[in-house]
C-alpha cells in the first residue's frame, strides 16, 4: 500500500511524486499549450507588460515547456524544479535555456532580481498555511512594478493522484478559489491586474475551471 505524504514534508513528496513521472509525464503530455488560446493570449499580454529581453523565472518549471515559450516571446526566461528528473527532461527538450534546481520558498536570487514571475500550475503542491510565504517569496525576487502570473486548478477540496502510470507514488493536487489567492495576493503587496476564470474543457483532460490571474508587485 502507497502511504500518502504527510503535509509538513511536501517538498519532499512533490521531488520524489516528479522524479519518479518525470519521463511518462513528458510523453504523456507533449504540448502544454496546444489548444489553449486563452492561456497563449495571457502569455503574450504578461511578456508585453514585462518588456522584451526582461529576467523572467519560470518557478515550478517541469520539463521547461513554458520556459521555452516565454523565451520564444522574447524574454530573457530561466526555469526553477524541485525535480531533477524533470530538469532533466528540460535541459534535453530545450539544451539552449538555463535550468535550475530549487524550491519557490526558498530561491537562490537577490532580492528584486527579475522582472517577472510565472508559476504556472506550481502552486498546486503547497499547503494552505504556507502560500504567504511562498507569495512573499515570489514578492521578494520581483522588482518594484514586477509582474506575477499564475495558474491553477479552481475548486475546494484537493485531488489526490495514486499511482499515476503504474509507479507506487501518491501526491495531492490542491485546488484554490480565485478570490482567495486574490487576498493573499493582496496580502503579499500585489495588486491584482487580472482574473480569469476559464470553464472546464473536456477536451483538454480537465475536471475543473482554470483560474489565471496576472499581479503586479506595487512599484
């Protein structure tokens, strides 16, 4: 029987959950992207708004697709995983991109050091209780008028992923309420720019609405 991981050593479960998938992950799902206008169209908005050639981290990059896409936007883009099985996959999809191993709450830059933050469906794996701090950090590494975009899962109770493709590993998926991380936004010095909620599509594999929300850290 595969034990569920217990929330106080997330980090931990989220790296072991990814190393172990890294590879069917990447097969299983080739193009991040593709039939996601919407999400495009929010890629494009949040690179004008940051400026072309600006320092952007992917946070929570996995094997670098949307790394790959904000750098084809024309931004000076880097990602960040936990995962060194996914960085792995990055480092060969995209060898041209920088990749680097790390947590979101704890990231190896100075502070105001980039000029924008995507965490796109990264935030998924943190608890509750500890996404101030994982806000604050992104807060930290953004330069004044510094841009956040992120994206999750809408919904109220979590979903818990056992055994995907055979492998004996659990991990939660934690869904969010868009007025919620709204208030933290707040609470961490962003204001909020924008907040998409975009409905479920079957087509995709989804369950769940897609929030999207773009913030900007007060100049």
């Amino acid at each position: 029987m595969t034990n569920a991981p217990d929330a106080t050593d997330f980090l931990a479960a989220t790296r072991t959950f990814y190393d172990t998938v890294a590879d069917d992950y990447a097969d299983h799902f080739p193009d991040d992207l593709s039939g996601r206008p919407l999400e495009r169209a929010l890629f494009a908005a949040f690179a004008e708004l940051v400026g072309a050639g600006a320092a952007v981290a992917d946070l929570g990059c996995g094997p670098g697709r949307v790394t790959a896409h904000l750098a084809g936007l024309g931004l000076d883009a880097f990602g960040v995983d936990l995962s060194e099985s996914m960085l792995a996959v990055a480092r060969r999809e995209h060898p041209e991109l920088r990749y680097e191993q790390g947590s979101m709450l704890d990231l190896a830059l100075p502070d105001g050091a980039l000029a924008g933050v995507v965490s796109w469906y990264s935030i998924i794996h943190t608890p509750v209780e500890r996404l101030p701090g994982l806000l604050g950090e992104f807060h930290r590494v953004l330069a004044p008028g510094g841009h956040l975009l992120l994206a999750f899962q809408v919904g109220d109770e979590p979903l818990r992923l056992e055994r995907p493709f055979g492998h004996p590993v659990t991990l939660d998926f934690h869904r969010r309420r868009p007025e919620h991380v709204a208030g933290l936004l707040a609470d961490a010095g962003f204001r909020l720019g924008s907040r998409t909620v975009r409905e479920t599509d079957e087509r995709l594999g989804e369950s769940t609405p897609q929030a999207l929300l773009m913030a900007r850290k007060q100049a």
